[in-house]
C-alpha cells in the first residue's frame, strides 16, 4: 500500500474511487489524533514532567524515515560530550509484559529482541555506554532512567505522538525520497496525525534528501522557524550473521544475491543494496518488525547462495536457520551534515 501513496498523484480514475471508502476513516483517524494531541496540549490532559531534559525524535509518516539511527546518534553523541544520557523506546511488538524493561545498562546488552522488540536491540548497538529502556509510558520508562541511571537527558526514540510526556525538544525526520506520500493520514495515506503537528517541531531531519519541492514548501509553511538538518545513509560493513570478520560493503560489487528483510519500506533497503553494485535476484520480505521463524527462511539456498538482510532484522534470525545460505548483515550508518553544530544547537537548546 505505500506504494500506493506515494503514487497517488498518477493513479488511475478507477483506483482512486476503489479507496473512497478509506476516506472517512482517514478523516476520522486524522481528527481523533489531532483531538489527542490538542487535549495535552491546552491541559485538558496533563503532562508528567521528569527532573531531566527529554529530547525526542519521532517522525510524521509511517515506516522508515531513520528516526531509530538518528536518535542512537543523538544519545551517541551527547554521551561522548559527557552527557548522562538514556535511550526510551516503546519496544514495539515486544512479548514482555513488565512495565518497564533494562535492554542495556550502558556495558552489557540484557535483552532479546523477542522479549524487547527489534529496535530497542538496534539502539544498543549503536549507542555503546547509554542505557536502553523500553515500557509503553515513556514517563515511566524516564522514572527508571532517573532512578537507576542518574539520567540527564532522556532521548526518546518514537515519541512525536507520545503526548503523556513533556519534551524539552523535537525533532521530526523524513525520508527524503518517500516524502509525505498523498498527504492523508492513515488508513488511506501515510500521516499519522494531521500536517499541522508540524507547528510543534524543533527541528526538521530529511534523510537522504532532497524531499520533493512541493512536500519541502508545504513542510517549510508548517515549521518555518524549525531547524534542518541534512542526514545520508551511507553502507558501512558486511559481517556474516554467524560471527566472523567484516568485510566492506563495496564486496558486494558484481555479485547476485537475494535479500531478506521485515521493513515498513523494503524498497530503500534494495535501493542500498544495488547501489553497492550487487544484483538482486530474489527477495523475501515481511511485515515491519516480523518475528522470524525457522520457517521463513527454509530454501534459502535453493533461490541464492547469498543472501542481504539489515542490522534490525539480524538481531531475530538464528544463524542455523539460514542453512547452506550464506546470509550477511549489511551496517548502515548514518552522516549527520555539521553533525557538531547539531550538537551544539541541541545542547544549546537544553540550556
């Protein structure tokens, strides 16, 4: 269906009367979220506020737009400038049932991504010496981080729609060529809640810009005082899912491989994946944030020898499953443009 979105402006007369129905319901989703977020707003709600700095980074439109990166490298970046530092997810399709739960201390990862969810297992690797907590209330999760962890700066990954939670500042990221799709909230488009949140944001993220110009004026009219920042994608190393030792990315170059992955957008992943020079012969995909089991990759080396899947989907595949695959994981990291006066201006921020 995102592919449907972000066409809608081509579709067919014919396509476009088969979704009328999904039409009130977009209304009706649109409404309700921005009722949600007016109510904390203009303190029909009330927000828990924590004796720390929260920074949070969300994002407007469903899937990947790279606010899981962008956060660890947030947090990364501020422990490195001496910061007490603690990353809060929500842990979205995690099995666990407590309200709160330690993925990392900061020096040991303790948990799994079946009990935690793929994402708070991806910040952990990527933000080495900061604290990873998941619990559906954020506030919560804050409380622990305060306790536990002296925490001076709460960074929240996913949180733009989480409103029980006072914010000292938010940043909302786009991915530069999906953009805002046909501009409707869900179910018939892409929007979590309505384009005027954007009046809300700090800061405005576009990975792998430029966005589409008219998507870029609409967004510049919604924030005009908000601050961008220009983020890339870049592919770091190759390792195999069964240990041993990387490789760069650039050996992918003339090779056919499959590859496997469960993303809200599994385009861009073969778009990275070809831009290293591989051929893509098969492609397994599955749901965002898929629990894999031993089932999905049965033949696996039958379609392809080789095989591609991301950091987030690697943290739930056991190894033996893969067969006689060669699977491998393939590390994106992410290239902030002036990344130190982005910390600057954050910290500056949190002053």
């Amino acid at each position: 269906m995102r592919a449907d979105w972000l066409a809608e402006r081509e579709a067919s007369w014919p396509r476009r009367l088969a979704m009328l129905p999904l039409l009130p319901l977009s209304w009706l989703y649109g409404g309700a979220a921005g009722l949600h977020r007016f109510a904390y707003e203009h303190g029909v709600f009330r927000r828990r506020r924590l004796a720390c700095h929260v920074v949070c980074v969300g994002n407007l439109v469903v899937g990947g737009t790279g606010k899981t990166p962008l956060a660890a490298w947030l947090a990364r970046g501020l422990h490195r400038r001496g910061r007490k530092v603690a990353l809060a997810s929500r842990g979205y399709g995690r099995s666990g049932g407590e309200p709160v739960s330690v993925v990392s201390d900061g020096r040991f990862v303790l948990g799994r991504a079946e009990s935690v969810g793929d994402e708070p297992m991806l910040l952990a690797a990527r933000a080495p010496g900061v604290p990873v907590l998941v619990g559906r209330d954020r506030g919560l999760v804050g409380l622990r981080a305060l306790s536990a962890f002296g925490a001076e700066v709460l960074v929240l990954d996913d949180g733009f729609q989480h409103h029980r939670l006072h914010r000292d500042l938010d940043l909302v990221s786009f991915d530069g060529r999906l953009g805002l799709g046909n501009r409707r909230c869900l179910p018939r488009g892409p929007l979590r809640e309505p384009l005027r949140a954007l009046g809300r944001a700090d800061a405005i993220a576009v990975v792998d810009g430029p966005l589409p110009e008219p998507d870029a004026s609409l967004i510049a009219k919604r924030a005009p005082t908000a601050r961008r920042i220009e983020i890339r994608r870049r592919a770091g190393s190759l390792r195999p899912l069964a240990g041993g030792a990387p490789e760069p990315a650039e050996s992918l170059r003339g090779l056919e491989v499959g590859i496997l992955s469960g993303l809200a957008n599994p385009a861009a992943f073969r778009a990275s994946v070809e831009a290293l020079g591989a051929r893509v012969v098969v492609e397994r995909h599955f749901p965002d944030h898929h629990r894999y089991r031993r089932g999905d990759l049965v033949g696996l080396a039958e379609e392809a020898s080789r095989w591609v899947t991301t950091e987030k989907d690697a943290v739930k595949i056991v190894p033996a499953w893969a067969g006689r695959a060669e699977l491998r994981v393939l590390g994106l990291s992410l290239s902030v443009e002036e990344p130190e006066a982005v910390l600057d201006w954050v910290e500056s921020r949190l002053r």
